[in-house]
C-alpha cells in the first residue's frame, strides 16, 4: 500500500546514504515489509545525520502518520534534528 511511497522516498537519498544501506531498506518493501522498510530506512537516515530538507522531513512525518507509527518513538522522533 505504501511501497511506492517509500521507494520514491528512499531514491531521495542515494549518494547521500551509502547505497548498501538504502538498498538494504529497500529491500524490504519487495517482501511486503513496507513498514519495516521505512523504519529501517529512517533509522539509516538518523543514525548516519544525514540531512533532509524542509519538503523531505514533512514527506516523512507524513508517511509515519499515514502508516500509524508515532512520532514520539523510534528513529521519527529524531528526523527533525537532521533537517538542512
């Protein structure tokens, strides 16, 4: 259901997220994992202080609030200390 939002998403930060990793999160939307994917995804995102813009941080607290994540938890609640 989200997988192509995620994918579209994820293909954002290639060449600023080493492309194992990103691939790696990817990798996950092809075993319908699409929840997992995007986790795994902002948590790279957070864990390498990769920066995202004013657009990427509002796509991504977008698509945690359409998946049902909580913003108060795991890598979400992070993102906005990496914005650029």
């Amino acid at each position: 259901m989200y997988a192509d939002r995620i994918v579209k998403f994820g293909e954002r930060f290639q060449g600023r997220l080493d492309s194992t990793l990103l691939q790696g999160a990817l990798d996950y939307v092809g075993y319908s994992e699409e929840s997992l994917a995007f986790e795994i995804l902002c948590d790279h995102i957070c864990e390498y202080d990769v920066s995202i813009s004013d657009e990427e941080y509002a796509e991504a607290i977008q698509l945690a609030l359409d998946m049902g994540f909580s913003l108060e938890e795991g890598p979400f609640k992070h993102l906005k200390g990496l914005k650029s």
